[in-house]
C-alpha cells in the first residue's frame, strides 16, 4: 500500500488541485435533481464554474445541465 501510495504522489506532482469550499457561490444554484450526489456534485461543478475550468469527468451525464464545459477523456 505505501509504494502504491509513493507512486500516486510522484504521479501527481506537477498536478494542481483546486479546494472544494461550501462557501462557493455558486453551488446552491447548481443543483440538478438528475444529479445522483447533488450536494458533492454541485460543489464539484460551482469549483469548475469559479475558475472557468472544464470538468474531466467519465459522469457528464450528471453534469450536462448545469452549463459547465465538460470533457470525458475515456470517450464513453
């Protein structure tokens, strides 16, 4: 488990990460009843919102309605 875990750190070392806060603005108006985890999922999607980001997601499906740029790099 610890060389699995040494190995996601060196992995992820030049990848940022951007904190999730419930104070976002604007997760109360994100929510989607479709979503399947809608406090999680509008959190996720007001950080993309924020920032202007595009959310790398297999799940766009949850996501489609909320008027975010989304990418599924697995090409579901």
């Amino acid at each position: 488990m610890e060389g699995w875990y040494r190995g996601l750190l060196a992995n992820t070392a030049e990848i940022s990460f951007l904190p999730v806060s419930q104070r976002s603005p604007n997760a109360p108006q994100i929510s989607v009843p479709i979503m399947e985890h809608p406090h999680n999922d509008s959190l996720i999607a007001a950080s993309a919102q924020v920032h202007s980001l595009t959310l790398v997601t297999r799940n766009v499906s949850d996501f489609s309605q909320v008027g975010i740029s989304l990418a599924n790099p697995w090409g579901d």
